[in-house]
C-alpha cells in the first residue's frame, strides 16, 4: 500500500537516513580492518602489553561495523518496500545498539580507573619481559610511545629497574626515547634521579594516554551525542512509517 503526503516524505527520509548509516557502518568495518593491519597501530598495542584484549576490542569494532551494515539495509529495505516487518526488525536492532553503546560507555566511566590499572600492569610486562630482548616490534613500538606521549615507563622512570635497560636495584639507566632532548645513550646519566625533571621525562605513559583521552573528552561525548540522537530519530521514523502503512492496510480492508 502506498503512502502520500508527510509518511511519503518520512519513508524517503528513513531511506536517505538509513543510507547514511549504512555508509557509516562500511566506515567502522574499514577503521576495525584498518586498526587489525595498520602495522602502526600493532605496535602500540604491542606496546600495552595485552594484545589479547586489544585483538578482541577490534573485533568488537568489525562486528558493530556488520551490525550496522546490517540494520542499515534492512532500514532501506523495509522503507522502499514498506514492510512492516523489516522496519520492526530495524527498530529493535537499532535499539540493541543504542542500548549497548550507552552501557559500554558507562562501563567505561564507571571503570576508567580499572582499565588504566591494566594498562599499566601491561605496559610494566612488557618493559621488564620483552624490551630490548631481540623483540625489535615491541621495542620500536615502546620507543615511539615514549616519544610521542613524552613519557618514560609505565607508571613512571623506576619501572625500567630489574629490566635490561637498568638490571640493578637502583635506577641507573633509561631508554633514549626517555629523554626530553633525545640523542645516542642520553639516557645513561648513571644518576637518573638527579635528572629527573631536567632532561628525563618523568610522567608515566599509561598516564599520558588517559590525560589525552580526557583532553579530548568533550569531543567524543559531542560526537556521541550526535550519534545518538541520529539514532533516536531513525527509532522515531520507523515507527512514524510503520504506523502509517498499518493505518493505510486497514483503511483500504474497510473499503474493500
């Protein structure tokens, strides 16, 4: 059954709505591919530690990228078509998301401390097990975190004692990407702690990381909300649609 006037304008924008999502999705399915080979990006996680909850965070991505592609084809589909079936499994898949993009991001509130925790518990893993230990992937990645985030170990410089940049009880020795002003062994001033301030950095990396995270906080949470009311508005004009098809299937049974 055909609809007219304002539900004719709905279901063309429900269409161009749903288009768009679906474009969005093929971009979060590319960023999710881009973040599983980008060699880059694998040495940062490389970096932290834990790539087992790194790989399982990318495959969140590319799933929610399907789910996306996913719900937006059966958003146009249901619109061009106007089954009702398809726009009320649009309905319920686009608040499936909604729902767990809002409880992910609380979870991550709720627990930014937890998970900077475990960022540091890996990053000190990984300075005292695998740097400078013939893994040269990890150690160009641990180098350009340092260098990128200005920051020197973990939490701070003491996390490089007992590794092989400083195998003794004390302090002694730094990485080179450690240095404010890095040139060939700046880090091995055999002093450290007289240096620190002065030429070595002394904030740690997992801290760095969050602070430029939160720097950038209402960024993610404009474009969250963005997201969000998009989603609301596309929840809106399926049921908008859906109704309006029902209404027009039963006037024309009355009138038959």
């Amino acid at each position: 059954m055909a609809v007219s006037g304002f539900v004719a304008c709905v279901k063309y924008l429900m269409f161009a709505f749903n288009f768009l999502f679906w474009l969005c999705g093929c971009a979060l399915l590319g960023v999710g591919l881009w973040l599983c080979f980008e060699p880059q990006v694998q040495q940062y996680a490389s970096a932290s530690g834990d790539l087992q909850v790194y790989n399982i965070a990318v495959y969140v991505i590319i799933g929610i990228g399907g789910l996306m592609m996913l719900v937006g084809f059966l958003g146009c589909c249901g619109a061009c078509m106007e089954n009702t079936v398809l726009l009320g499994m649009f309905f319920t898949f686009l608040l499936l998301i909604c729902v767990a993009e809002v409880g992910g991001g609380v979870w991550c509130y709720l627990n930014r401390e937890k998970l900077q925790g475990i960022v540091e518990s890996g990053m000190q893993d990984t300075m005292t097990l695998t740097y400078m230990t013939g893994n040269t992937v990890v150690t160009t990645a641990v180098d350009r975190l340092q260098r990128d985030l200005k920051c020197c170990g973990a939490v701070g410089p003491s996390d490089w004692i007992k590794t092989p940049v400083s195998p003794g009880e004390t302090l002694t020795s730094v990485p080179d990407s450690c240095c404010m002003t890095e040139s060939r062994d700046c880090g091995k001033t055999g002093s450290i702690p007289a240096a620190l301030g002065v030429s070595i950095y002394s904030k740690g990396c997992a801290a760095a990381l969050f602070e430029r995270l939160e720097n950038n906080t209402v960024l993610v949470a404009g474009l969250a909300i963005g997201i969000g009311g998009v989603q609301l508005l596309g929840m809106l004009f399926s049921l908008c649609l859906c109704c309006a098809i029902r209404r027009a299937d039963r006037e024309k049974s009355y009138a038959i």
